[in-house]
C-alpha cells in the first residue's frame, strides 16, 4: 500500500466509543418506522427474521474482525480485498460502500429535517437540511475522538429509547397498568397464527429485517483509529452486534405481541409507528413528541457515522492512487477533511432537492444503496475466504480471532445474503436496487480498467 508522508489517521476511539460507532450505523429511522414493513409480511413470524438476519450479521461482523484485527489499515475491508483478491476488488468494493454511505447520508438528513417539520410545519425541508448538515459536517471536520465522544451519546439516546420500550412493552404483556389489563402472548397466534402469509411472507420480511444490521461493518473501518485495534475491535463487534440482535428481537417481540399484527402493520408514519402505540399505551404523554426526538437523534447518528465511513473509504482508496491524490491528505488532526468534502456530496444534493420539493426523486437512488449494501457484504465473505486461504498456503500464523465454522458459516451466510439480493428484484418498491444498481457496478469495473492502463502506461 502506498503511504501518506505526514501527518497518519490519529488512533483516538476507545472500545465503547467503537461499539455505539456501530450501533449508530445500524440504528436509523428503520427500525422506528420501517419494521412495519417486516410484519406486514411475516406477521409475529418477523421475530424469526431477526433472529436469523442477526446470524448473518454477526458472522460479517466476525469475519471482519478476523481480518481487521491481522491488517487494521486504513480503508479496512477494502484494503484486504485489495491485498487478498485484488485492486479490482479493493476498487469496486470501496467506491460501491462509499456511493451506498453517501446517499444514505443525503437521505438521513432529509429524514431528520422532515421529522422537525413535524413540530414546526411552516419551516422549508431545505432549513433544517442544510442546518443538520453543517453540525454533522463540523463535527467530522474536527478530531476523530470528538466524533466519536458525539456519536456515542447520539448511540445512547436510540439504546436507552429502545431499552424503555422492551421493558415497558413486557410490564404490559405479562401484568398490565392501572388503566389496561396485561395482553399475555395471545397476539403472537391470533389473526392468522404465527405465520399468516407463509413462507413466502416471511422470505420477503427477510429482505427488510436484514436491512436493519446493515451498518454493522463500520467497526472494521475504525481499526485504523483504534487505540488497540487487537483487543478493541474484536470485543466491539461482539457487543455491538449481541446488542443489536436483542434489541430488534427483543422490540419485534414486544410490538406484535402488544398490539395485533395487523395493526402493527399498518405503520410507516409517526403517529402510526409501533413504538408510539407501546408508549401510548403506557400512558406517557407527549409520546409521539419524544419518538419524534428519538427518530431525528437516531437519523442524525446514522448520518454522522455513514459520513465518517465514507470519508475513511475515500482516504484509503487515494492510498492505492484509485481516488484522486487530493483526497488523500489529512490535517494535523489527521483528519482527512478533503476526502470529507467530496463525501459531503450526498448532503448537497439532499439540500438541492428539498429546496425544490423533490424529496421524493432523492428516494430513487437509494436502490444503489440497498443493493450496494448486500453486495459488499457478499465481498466481505469472498474476501474472508480468500484470506483465509492464501494465508494457509504461505504458512502464516492464524489470527488471534477466528470465524468459528467457516468456511461452512460463511458459506452459508453467502447463499443467504445472493437469495436476498435476488428477492429485492421481484419485491415492489424495490426495483431501483437492480435498475441502478448493475450499471454502476458495470461503470465502476470499466473505471478501474481505465485507471489500471493509465497506471501501466506511467510506469513504462
């Protein structure tokens, strides 16, 4: 890897900071308002789909951290694909996490500023886009341990918003409040049974429960400012990903058991969401007002930990002169702020289309995003196997943390992740995932050949 004279990413993130890092990426407005679209599917059959996406999950998660903890540079994932399978491979995997962190971003802050809408209706969408926008951007600006000091308690906010509500929702199920009897387990059979729609229903309730774990890889991206990339990473993809499994478990578990699935389904707004109905139910008042807060704090912290990523993936690629050099340089912080302007692309264009009411058009492009998430994480599998591989060919020591089962758990988790991939074709809605999907990877792999000639002929 070639490397930058100067001034190096600064090792600042200590293991709690990188845990929440993780929760953060994960946790976005999905889980509050879009699990409604797991149950519409699967009815109380969604706990399933947690459960076996969360497997999934922490197989990414201890595969990168097999990898990480043997080579934690920058650009992480990326890098080791560069090395193990190659600069085609480092390339495609690196731009296409960084498109799929940059639109996200951009649709984040949107999500926020619509939601601020909510108390204040006469505000423009573009104000508090453009507002959240800059905080996040100056955030990242600064030192690497002020973001993470910000996203951990941006991290908290959604955990303890979560942690109320499981316990609330499990006083309610098994002894009731003054003003409403306990509701026992009886929704979790009635209505259909446990599996109205099949199979089939809970195959595609597959597809939006896996969406909810993706952002569990960013761990492995803060390797390259870890204080003890050994001992941290390992022990925060642990944690972050138990965390996450029993949250959403443990919340799916208490929303169709709580309220009929039927009703549960029938979400996608605030007023409508899940959790409002459980805090309601509670007697708290101002619910709607206090998920409101959760919703816009859970949207920032996704927002500011997908736009940390994606400038750390830039930074790595102008490492391996696939990135312009510009976008290389870091501070004397040892933050890469140029590789942080040219991320901040998503944001721009989210403020540009809610000036001019066009948020809608901006929800298109996210099907670079969902299938850009899948296919990286099917990457990291391949990555995984070929590292494993070729370091058993070449003698080298183990690592100190290894994938219990792989190459069979991997394995599997690839068949898994391809069939999700392939569903997203004949899901409604999601179709952008393949329309801009497969001509961006198609774009990206002519880039590289470009870029690899161009390299050949300089040297000779």
């Amino acid at each position: 890897m070639t490397t930058s004279e100067g001034p190096q990413l600064a090792r600042k993130l200590h293991s709690r900071q990188l845990a929440m890092i993780g929760i953060g990426g994960a946790i976005g407005t999905g889980l509050f308002l879009g699990s409604t679209l797991a149950i519409s599917n699967a009815g109380p059959a969604a706990i399933v789909a947690y459960v076996i996406s969360g497997l999934v999950a922490l197989v990414i998660g201890w595969a990168l951290a097999e990898m990480v903890v043997t080579h934690p540079d920058a650009g992480a994932f990326g890098s080791i694909a560069h090395s193990y399978v190659g600069p085609w491979a480092g390339f495609v995997v690196r731009w296409t996490y960084w498109a799929g962190q940059v639109i996200a971003v951009g649709g984040e802050v949107i999500a926020a500023g619509i939601y601020v809408q909510y108390w204040w209706p006469s505000i423009p969408l573009w104000a508090p886009v453009v507002v959240f926008s800059l905080v996040i951007l100056t955030v990242n600006a600064a030192t690497v341990s002020a973001f993470g000091t910000l996203e951990y308690w941006f991290s908290t906010i959604k955990v303890t918003a979560i942690a109320v509500f499981v316990v609330l929702g499990a006083v309610i199920i098994f002894f009731g409040l003054p003003s409403r009897p306990a509701t026992g387990l009886a929704n979790l059979t009635a209505h259909g049974g446990f599996l109205p729609n099949g199979v089939s229903g809970l195959g595609l309730a597959m597809v939006f429960a896996l969406f909810s774990y993706i952002g569990t890889e960013v761990v492995s991206v803060t390797a390259a400012e870890s204080k003890d990339p050994a001992r941290d990473i390992p022990r925060a993809a642990r944690q972050m990903i138990l965390r996450l499994g029993l949250f959403y478990v443990l919340a799916m578990t208490v929303i169709v058991t709580v309220v009929p699935w039927t009703v549960a389904a029938q979400g996608g707004t605030l007023q409508s969401s899940p959790f409002v109905s459980v805090f309601g139910a509670a007697g708290i008042p101002a619910a709607a007002g206090i998920m409101n807060f959760v919703v816009i704090t859970a949207a920032l912290s996704s927002a500011n930990t997908n736009l940390y990523v994606a400038t750390r993936m830039v930074h790595s690629l102008a490492l391996h002169r696939l990135a312009p050099k510009w976008t290389g340089k870091l501070t004397a912080h040892g933050v890469p702020r140029n590789a942080l302007a040219l991320s901040a692309l998503g944001m721009a264009v989210a403020a540009i289309l809610s000036w001019q009411s066009k948020s809608d058009a901006y929800l298109v492009i996210f099907g670079i995003a969902i299938f850009a998430a899948i296919v990286v994480w099917i990457l990291i599998l391949v990555t995984h196997f070929t590292f494993r591989y070729k370091r058993r060919q070449l003698g080298l020591p183990d690592a100190p943390v290894r994938l219990k089962g792989a190459p069979v758990t991997s394995g599997l988790a690839a068949v898994f992740l391809t069939g999700v991939l392939v569903s997203t074709y004949f899901v409604p809605g999601l179709d952008p995932a393949w329309q801009f999907g497969v001509p961006f990877f198609v774009v990206l792999l002519v880039v590289h050949a470009v870029l690899k000639r161009r390299q050949k002929v300089e040297v000779s």
